[in-house]
C-alpha cells in the first residue's frame, strides 16, 4: 500500500453540455480518487444529481446525460480519508431549501471539522454523511442565515449576477472560509453561480480554465490535465486563499486580506499529480526528471540499466538515467487492468497483488545490475515484493533509489496514509530499510535536493518533517 489521495474536483459554468464535459474531467482525475464519483448539475431552476461508488466510466450512461441537462455542473472523484468509504459519504453534496439549492465538491481534509461539526449540532443542523465535506456545506448554509438570508422562504437568493442579494451567499462564503482550518479545494454551485475556493496556503490545488468559442465558459479543475480533457485552454491557477466567483456577469475574484506562507502539497509533483498537468507554473514531468537527476547526482551506482516503477516513477528513471549516462530501459510492466489493492481483504493478500499489479521483462533484466526509481517507500512492503519481481527476472543487482525523502509522519491535511509505527521509515534506519527490502543498496533524495529539482520552496512538508503549515 502507498500514499493515496483524497479526491479530485472540476467545476464547469456556460456550455450547454456541461456534465458531458465534467464527465470528461472527472475521467482525467480519476487517478486521484477510485471509490466514489458524482455530478451535479443546474439547468437554472433546479440541481439535479448522480452519484455512486465506484469509477467515472462504470457509473455514467448515455441515458443519465439526457438528465443531467444544464449549463452549469460539478462533480467529484473520491478517495477516503475523513469518513468511511460509503455511499452517504461521495460527493458533491447537495442541500436543498425552498428558496435554492447549493451543492458544493471538496478536496482535502479539515483539521478542526470535529469542533466544527459539534457546534453545528448545537445549532440543529443534522448531517448524512460522517465527512468534514458536509460540515463544510452546513457551515456555509449557517453563515448564510446569520447574514440575513432566509432559506425556506419565496425569495429566490440564488440569482444570477452580483447583486446585494448573492453577496450575502458570497459573504457567507468568505466569513466560512475563515472558520474552516485544513485542505481545501472547493467548487460550491447556486443554480446560477458557481464558486471556487483554495486553502489559504495552497496546500491542495486548483487552477482555471476557459472554453474557446464559448463566451463566459469557465473550467475549475484539480489539476490542468482535466481543462485538457474539455478542450479547454488553461488560464491559471488559483492563487492560496483565493474565492473565485463566476455568474453570467463574468469572474470576480476575491484574495484573502492576510497572505498566509504558500505550502503546496509536495507530493503532488512526487506521485499524486498526472505528469501532464502544471501545478503552480511547476510542469509536473519536468519536476520528476529535475529529482531524477539530483537523485542521480546525491547517490550514484554502478549499473547496467534503469527503469522507474509505473506510472510515478518513470519521469525521475528517465531523470536518472540522462544524469548518470546509464540507459533507460523500460524494464517492468504494469497492468492497467488491476483494481485497487484494497480490494483485496487482508492485508497479506493486497502485498501480493503488487505480482498481479506489475510484472518484469527479464530481456531488458536478465544478468544486469539494475538501478530503480520508485517515488517513495511507506510500508516497505510493496519494495520488498518489487526487489523479488526484480530478482526472479534475472537482474544481478537491485539498486533501489527513491525520488522522495523518506516518509516519516502521517499525513493531515488530505492524503492517506498509514500510522506512524506502520511507516517503515519512522522506526527503521536507512540500512534496516534495505535489508527488510533486499536491496543491494538503498538511498533517498534530499529533502533540500528535492527542493532544488523544484526550483522553489514553499511547499508543505508534513511528511517528511513532521511540521505542518496547519
């Protein structure tokens, strides 16, 4: 088991084929969440909504398309962190009062939505799901009333420009932004507005988006690789804090008062991220070749030929590879076709689906001193399994180099990981490390030559430190 994830969102306003196009973009971000998908969508009038467990493709039809017709849609991948992996937990949620509907997409994970939560029991609000996303939703409604706005009345808040009325839905926004500690990326839709947020550092990603040829057509994504994926033309990232408003008038943007350090999530451009997407002007491939080649610089090896374990390590074996002058080689397989290793029910039965997962081609193997690139060790146990698949193909020698520093902290803020004890790194020296994989030799990059490949700091490093931006 590696690192994985919480979830991936995407956000259209203005074509007609909106939930086709989120459809799109979800299938594009579906490498951050497998458990869950979902698509609202707003015709104007009313929010109509579909979501179930399991991939973007097996949960979609032609027939549910025709239903979910409008000009404005969000949806949601999901992969669980805060609450179970249940079907009262997939996203986007959706409430629905007599004057509107608000439906609204999250990515990340709230470090404070337990006090939260409790104090908008308090207040009377019931929640359906056990996830911070809700509390999330529930505060924003909360706010919304404390300003002056009457949910369950005739007056139609959800209105289609700026005006005095929607600025108390947007100020309600703002003023539950501030309360909300953590991750967050957030796509919030009115029947007739669409908002975007990102947490005041940044930590997880969202970037904007416009449609050619549609004038007013915007596009909210996780990653750039999902604007792609519509056709559209990448117009920026969110900046950190940022609350982006979009209606007919157009895009309004509002930035925090107080700047807060940017703290972008490392392992976005280690493993997360798809190596075609751009996060804060950072090209995501690049930045794993640029770790390659420092890995190649900090730890070189006599060898015969490298290869990178698909899909995250390839960028930073090629890296390596053009750093060391030893050839790259494709070397292992993966099968494109595997499920999810939690899938299987016991913990020693999901280490042996890494020999389903991947496989090694002994032509390129056979009597060579190997060097491979993974992009990082959690447990240890998926680099056991790998060194013997390695092995068992013919390599000589099984140099085992790791594109990120060693793992050493769980992580809060959005990402699943395993306790601390379970983390082979936080209990292990370096050498225990190799011996329990049955590498020749072991190295990881440096937390400062990691940022050197990234040619910037600014990035959370919770991970690897055990110091969190929140």
């Amino acid at each position: 088991m590696g690192l994985h994830d919480e979830c991936g969102v995407v956000g259209i306003y203005g074509p007609e084929n909106a939930s086709a196009l989120t459809y799109f973009g979800l299938v594009s971000l579906q490498h951050r969440g497998q458990e869950s998908a979902g698509i609202a969508v707003s015709d104007g009038e009313k929010i109509h909504l579909k979501k179930e467990m399991g991939l973007v493709g097996d949960i979609f039809t032609q027939t549910d398309f025709e239903k979910l017709k409008g000009n404005m849609a969000i949806g949601h991948v999901r992969y669980a962190t805060a609450g179970g992996r249940t079907i009262e937990n997939a996203q986007p949620f959706l409430n629905t009062f007599k004057a509107g509907s608000i439906a609204l997409a999250h990515n990340g994970q709230l470090v404070n939505h337990a006090e939260l939560r409790e104090m908008l029991e308090n207040f009377g609000c019931t929640f359906s799901s056990s996830t911070d996303s809700e509390v999330i939703l529930k505060l924003i409604v909360r706010k919304f009333i404390e300003n002056g706005g009457k949910l369950g009345t005739e007056k139609n808040l959800m209105i289609d420009s700026i005006d005095s009325d929607s600025e108390l839905f947007i100020n309600a926004v703002k003023q539950a932004v501030k309360e909300i500690k953590g991750s967050f990326a957030l796509c919030i839709m009115t029947e007739t507005m669409m908002i975007g947020v990102r947490d005041p550092n940044g930590i997880r990603p969202l970037c904007l988006g416009k449609i050619p040829d549609e004038e007013k057509s915007f596009i909210l994504a996780s990653e750039s690789c999902a604007i792609d994926a519509m056709n559209g033309t990448f117009v920026r990232d969110v900046a950190p804090g940022e609350i982006v408003v979009i209606t007919k008038d157009g895009i309004k943007s509002i930035l925090p008062t107080e700047k807060a350090p940017k703290c972008t999530c490392i392992f976005e451009y280690v493993y997360f991220a798809r190596p075609d997407s751009v996060i804060d002007s950072i090209a995501v491939q690049e930045a794993r070749i640029r770790m390659g080649e420092v890995l190649a610089q900090e730890s070189s090896s006599e060898a015969d030929c490298v290869v990178g374990v698909p899909d995250s390590g390839i960028g930073a074996a090629l890296g390596y590879a053009r750093a060391s002058g030893i050839p790259y080689v494709t070397g292992i397989i993966k099968n494109k076709y595997i499920g999810r290793t939690f899938i299987a029910p016991t913990q020693k039965e999901r280490e042996k689906m890494v020999f389903v997962k991947l496989n090694a081609i002994s032509s390129d193997l056979s009597g060579k001193r190997v060097v491979v690139i993974d992009d990082s060790i959690v447990r240890g146990t998926t680099s056991h399994r790998l060194v013997q698949i390695l092995r068992r193909a013919g390599a000589k020698e099984v140099h085992f180099r790791v594109s990120s520093p060693p793992v050493k902290f769980p992580c809060h803020l959005g990402i699943d990981t395993p306790s601390k004890n379970e983390l082979i790194s936080s209990t292990h020296e370096l050498e225990e490390i190799r011996k329990e994989i049955g590498a020749d030799t072991l190295a990881f990059i440096s937390l400062s030559g990691m940022k050197k490949a990234l040619g910037e700091n600014g990035f959370c490093e919770g991970c690897f430190s055990g110091s969190y931006p929140v």
